[in-house]
C-alpha cells in the first residue's frame, strides 16, 4: 500500500475528485493548506514592510491505495491538475506500513476498501 499526497491548484480539486471518482476511488483526505515551490513566491508589502516569502493557497489530497493504483491515479491527477504554469503542484507517494478500520478491526487491504 501507498500513499499519494498531491498538492494542488483549489481550483483543480472538483474535476479531479469526478475523475477520481469515475475509476473507484473512494477514500481522500482534503486539506486547505499553504505553500511555496522553488520560487519561493514572490516578494510582497506588508504595511509599508517588505516580506520575501508568500504563500499561495493550495488543495492537499491525499489518498492510500493499493500498490497497483499508482501509475494510473498519477496519470489522472497529471490530466487534470496541469496548466502548463509554475505552481501546478507536486505528487508524493510513499510506502504505508499498515492500514486499520476501527469499525470493524480489518487490517491491510481488506481495510483499505
Ligand atoms: N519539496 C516540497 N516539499 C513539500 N511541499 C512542496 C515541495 N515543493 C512544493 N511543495 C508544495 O507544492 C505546492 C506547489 O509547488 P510548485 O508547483 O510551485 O512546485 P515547484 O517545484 O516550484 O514547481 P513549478 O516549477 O511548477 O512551480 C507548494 O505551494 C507547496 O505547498
Ligand atoms: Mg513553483
């Protein structure tokens, strides 16, 4: 199991959450959230003072699934979340060692679904 931690433009998320949709994908986590990519944002004014780092706001989604599940939700989220302009995002996928439902105490990947 793995998990994918996109980090995209707000207004991306709705045509990515009905393509995620359409091929089964049921369980995310959505936070608001704020950050800087390698330009670091660009310089600002605050009350006559000059600050160096602005954050923009961005969607964080984060999804566990199975192993399998990678290569293709990379693709939807590269489809649907690109405009071609610094600040599209970024895609983390990292190794997730256990999965429970409380509910029902099922581990692994029968609690995934
Ligand atoms: N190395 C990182 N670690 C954690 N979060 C990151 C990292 N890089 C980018 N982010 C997050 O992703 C958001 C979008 O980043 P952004 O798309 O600007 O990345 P970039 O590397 O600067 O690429 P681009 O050239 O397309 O702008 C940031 O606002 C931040 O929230
Ligand atoms: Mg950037």
């Amino acid at each position: 199991m793995k998990k994918i931690e996109a980090i995209i433009r707000p207004e991306a998320f709705q045509t990515l959450r009905h393509q995620l949709d359409q091929v089964g994908v049921k369980g995310l986590t959505v936070s608001e959230v704020a950050g800087c990519g390698q330009q670091k944002g660009k310089e600002g004014i605050f009350r006559g003072t000059r600050y160096e780092i602005k954050l923009y706001p961005k969607v964080k989604v984060e999804m566990v699934v199975d192993d399998h599940e990678i290569d293709p939700i990379v693709e939807i989220i590269m489809d649907t979340c690109t405009t071609n302009e610094t600040g599209d995002g970024k895609i983390f996928v990292t190794a997730v060692e256990e999965v429970y439902r409380i509910r029902t105490a099922e581990k692994g990947k029968a609690a995934l679904i």
